[in-house]
C-alpha cells in the first residue's frame, strides 16, 4: 500500500472528515451494499476507490450529483479538472452540472440519443445551438436548491451576453419564461381539485390517527418506566464490527429438539401422527410380501388356466392394503398439518 498516495486521495475525494466520524476511522466495517454510509458518501468511496487504482482510462457517470456543492467544486478542482489527480489521465465525465463544463476540454452534447453538437465550451456558445438553448433554459428554471450560487448564474449569463448579445438573450428568456408559466399554470388548474380532496382526506387521517397515536404514546411511556432502569444494560456499545462469526451447530439433532417439536403440536395430534406414520409403513411393508407371496405362487396358473379364486384373493387382499395405505397417509399428512398450524 502506497500511503502517501491514499493519504492525498483521501483528501482529494473530502473523505477526512467521514473518517473522523467513524467509530474505527478507515478501519470501520462497512454493511452489505454500503448500508452504514450515505449516498453521498458511497459515491466518493468508490471515486477514491478509482483514482487510487491509478487507471489509464475513467468513465465517471455523475459521480457529484449526490455531493454538496462545495464538495463537489473541491472534488472537481482536486480530481476531475484540469489541475486534479486525474489531469494527465483520460476522463469521460457523464453531468448535468453546468458550473464543470467550461473547464472541460470537449463538451459532447446529447439529445434525444443522438449526438448534437461537439466542441469546447466557447466554440458551442458560438454556435448558438441546443447548448446555448440548454444554458438559456437553466437560467430560467434555476433555482436556490440545485446547488448553483449566484456568482455562477451570474457568470453563465454574462457569458450567453457576449456570445448572443444582450436583446437576444432577454428575448429568449422572456419567451423561457413564458412557456415555464404556462406550464405551471396548465398543472396548478389540473391539480387545484386533487388539492381539496387531499386535505379533506388529511384532516380525517389526522382525527382518526390522534386516538391511535395517544394510545401507543400512553403505551409507550408505560414500557419506558418499566424498563427505564434496565436502559444501560440494553444499550450496545457502537464499534468497528457489524458483522459477528457465524456459529453452526454439528453432530445429529438432540432430543431435547424433538421434544420441542412434539409439545408445541400437542400430545393427541403428536400421537396421531406417529401412530398413522407407523401404520402406513405396516401397510407399505404388507403389500411388499404380499406382492412377493402373489408372483411366487405356482398354483394360481396351472397349464395355462388361471385359478380365479386364487387370483380374486390376492387381488383383493393387495388392493386393500393400498388403500390402507392411502387412507393412512392422508390421516398422518392431515394431523402433522394441523398440527404445524397450532
């Protein structure tokens, strides 16, 4: 392990102050599919994961979309850019960030499937194409929550200025602005109705849910009372392992087991079952010898002539051991049944 290498990653990637919060640092044991970690924090594990490996080639697929924007201007400036870990590698950075793309060396712009329009950020401003309509429509649907700051809205605009010129760009966000609100008003006039109907429904949820939720508060308190001074001995200490050493058990199953089993069904149902079990095998092991005692039998066919009272008898005989048998599986299926149930 190259430690001056992980060290710089881990504070390439923002990773320093997740560590510290960890019980055991970068020693913490991490559940199944990174259940102990955030979105935002799996997603920069396993970029650092990557840029530790030291690869030739990266396929980066939105890898800032669940990051802060802090983060991910640190992220971007100390791995992804141009002067990041990853400057002399190459990279393929799949965003929906505006804020990245002027210090990108190409920009390959998608619509509908297809490759629209390919060049540097200046070179697709020029053009006045669908990524100038891309920046337009951001400008005005934008808002304080998609982690853009105003010193970059302010920036993409004064940019769209001197590349379209001051009029077109206030006309393209007039008419941006426009289609927003008749949007906006098409779903408001759809949703007004739906909109009364909810709050009916949520003012019978509350009164309905106030009885319920007094009564599991009552409870509630009752159960903390009781157990108010076990509290300590309850609670378990948090540590590096959440995983323990699986423990199986060898040898044959002890009667201790069994015992469980037949008391939990019941002594009469216990009984039935074991006694029908034991009468279908009386039943099965009869029909065998008498299947045997049937083809060793010379008399019943003598010269060609079958001896019909002879045959009559071990036909029958044999037919109803079968349905001994038959009739003392379904009683032995049906009490174990029954039994499982209870």
């Amino acid at each position: 392990m190259d430690h001056a290498s992980y060290q710089r990653v881990i504070e390439a990637c923002a990773l320093r102050p997740d560590l510290e919060m960890l019980p055991a640092g970068d020693q913490t044991e991490i559940g199944e599919k990174g259940i102990n970690l955030s979105g935002g924090q799996k997603q920069r594990v396993s970029l650092a994961r990557a840029v530790y490996n030291s690869a030739d080639v990266y396929f980066l697929d939105d890898p800032l979309s669940a990051v802060d924007s802090h983060v991910g201007k640190h992220i971007f400036q100390n791995v992804i850019g141009p002067s990041g870990m990853l400057h002399k590698k190459t990279r393929v950075l799949v965003t929906h960030g505006i804020t990245y793309l002027p210090d990108v060396d190409i920009i390959v712009v998608l619509k509908d499937g297809e490759v629209t329009e390919l060049g540097t950020y200046r070179q697709l401003l020029e053009k006045k194409g669908a990524f100038a309509e891309f920046l337009v429509q951001h400008l005005t649907e934008v808002d304080g929550d998609d982690g853009t700051s105003e010193a970059d809205l302010d920036e993409i605009k004064q940019q769209l200025e001197n590349t379209i010129g001051t009029e077109e760009l206030q006309q393209k966000l007039n008419r941006a602005r426009s289609r927003v609100s008749e949007s906006q008003s098409d779903i408001g006039s759809l949703s007004g109705e739906k909109r009364s109907l909810s709050e009916s429904l949520h003012r019978q949820h509350s009164v309905e849910s106030s009885t319920e939720k007094s009564g599991s508060l009552r409870r509630l308190n009752s159960l903390d009372k009781g157990t108010g001074s076990n509290s300590n001995c309850v609670a378990k200490p948090v540590g590096d392992k959440l995983i323990e050493v699986e423990k199986a058990e060898t040898g044959s199953v002890k009667w201790r087991v069994y015992s469980h089993y037949l008391r939990s069904i019941g002594l009469f149902l216990s009984g039935a079952t074991i006694f029908f079990n034991m009468v279908f095998q009386a039943f099965s092991i009869g029909s065998n010898v008498w299947l045997s005692e049937w083809s060793n039998d010379k008399n019943v066919s003598v010269n060609g002539t079958v001896d019909e009272s002879k045959r009559d008898l071990y036909l029958g005989v044999y037919g109803a051991l079968g349905a001994g048998q038959a009739m003392s599986v379904c009683i032995h299926t049906l009490s174990s049944s029954i039994g499982g149930l209870t």
